[in-house]
C-alpha cells in the first residue's frame, strides 16, 4: 500500500473512532465532552493549565498547620456558623499580604474556600467570600477563582491565582461528602 493511501487511511480510521467515542454536550454551564460514559470539561482544563503556567506566586505563601496564622484562621471559621462550623477543618491556607484562602472539609457542611482578612490580631471571615459545594464534572478552581473575584474583588490577583484544588478534593468530587476531615 501507497504511504498516502494508508496515511488517509489512517486518518479516517482516527476520525471514525473518535466520532464513535466522543460527543459534545451542552449543559448548564456551558459545553462538556463526553467521552464514553465520562464527562470532561476540555474548557476548565485549558483554563486550569493556562493559570498554572501564567501565575506569579512568589508573593503567596502556603502556610502549614501549626502556624499561629493558621490556628486563629481555623478558630474563625469554626466559630463562623457554629454548631455546625465546629467540626470544620483548614486542608490548605494561603496568604498575601492581608488577606488569606482557606479550603475547609467538615463533617457536617460542604466544602468550601473561604476568604478571610487578617487585621492586626483579629483574623475575619469575608461574609460574600465563601464557596462551598462541588462543580463536578467541571474542573473545580476555575469556578471558585471566578466566583471569588466577583464576590471579593479586593482579593489579590496572585492569591486567587495560587489557589489549588486537588483533583481529588472534595470541592471537585461528586458524590457524597467525606464523613471526616483528612489529616
């Protein structure tokens, strides 16, 4: 056989295959590929993999448990809707400058990111600056940055940017909550 001939060949095989196995659907939030029984959301990981190489964090520091900064976010929000925010625990902080991200899982709320601003001693909760749920099947930190610039737009561009939701986070889950918080 001809090399152009099995190239073409080659290329159609590709395209049947492809047309067999993958669709496009619209859904609420916009277009998902489907790739068998798996939705994917081609736009959250283009957005997800743009952040990722265009971000500046050498202003954000991740800080650990066990840091005075960390405690007393913790301790706001479990005091932030008590009884039910009692259980809550901090998996990630971010900060720059003021202001701070925390992800929370707790046994009795959804998980959430949470933005708090640091005033002197007194660390705050931003009321509107709190994202809790799931997005899946979309790709998780594009939607919680969006929604955190809208709500908190005095966020620093870098923090938000810096946010990081595992893909194995439960704010990018779908499924049940976890029943306990991960250590």
């Amino acid at each position: 056989m001809k090399r152009h001939v099995a190239l073409v060949a080659l290329v159609v095989t590709a395209a049947v295959v492809i047309d067999l196995h993958v669709d496009w659907r619209r859904a609420d939030n916009g277009v998902l590929m489907r790739v068998g029984e798996q939705d994917v959301d081609v736009w959250g990981q283009m957005r997800e993999a743009w952040t990722v190489f265009s971000r500046r964090c050498g202003r954000v520091q991740t800080l650990r448990a066990g840091d005075p900064v960390w405690e007393r976010a913790q301790a706001t929000i479990r005091d932030y809707s008590p009884p039910d925010s009692h259980s809550a625990q901090v998996v990630d902080l971010l900060r720059q400058d003021e202001w701070l991200l925390a992800q929370v899982v707790s046994d009795r709320l959804m998980p959430a990111v949470a933005a708090l601003k640091i005033d002197g001693p007194d660390i705050s909760l931003v009321p509107r600056g709190v994202w809790s749920g799931n997005t899946a099947p979309w790709v998780a930190a594009p939607w919680v940055r969006d929604y955190l610039r809208r709500q908190v737009p005095q966020l620093p561009q870098a923090l938000t940017d810096c946010l990081e939701i595992a893909s194995d986070s439960p704010l990018q889950r779908a499924g049940p909550l976890p029943t306990k918080a991960p250590r």
